[in-house]
C-alpha cells in the first residue's frame, strides 16, 4: 500500500508518525508532503520526503486560535 501525508504544520504530523512508523515497517511505502524544516527528519525514518509548496507554506496558520466548543 502507498500511503500520502500532507502535513503543512509540525503539529498536525507528529501524531501520525508513530501511525507511519508501523505501516513502514510492515511494508508500506509512506510520502510525506511536509515542511522543508522536517524533511531530513522525516527521511531518517525511511520516509519518501519532499517539500510542501512555497504558497501553501506562507499562509500563516491560525488554527489553534479557533475554539472546538461554544460554551
């Protein structure tokens, strides 16, 4: 199985990699769209690494200023 991650942010990919490590070691070929900042990281796992698209990597993420709940 080939498996793609498309992880514009250090914290949206670091709960998958426990996840990624297993499907690797069981055979799976994992590619990961990530920062430029983690793809030596993310090779040294045996990850098919490259980097996410200048564009994408310039919107500022804001995501962790939305709440979850209203009350």
């Amino acid at each position: 199985m080939k498996v793609l991650v498309l992880s514009p942010a250090r914290r949206q990919v670091y709960p998958l990699v426990p996840v990624l490590d297993e499907l690797h070691r069981r055979g799976h070929q994992i590619s990961i769209l990530t920062l430029p900042s983690e793809l030596s990281l993310m090779e040294s796992r045996g990850f098919l690494a490259a980097p996410i698209a200048p564009q994408i990597e310039s919107i500022g993420l804001k995501d962790y200023l939305d709440r979850s709940c209203t009350h």
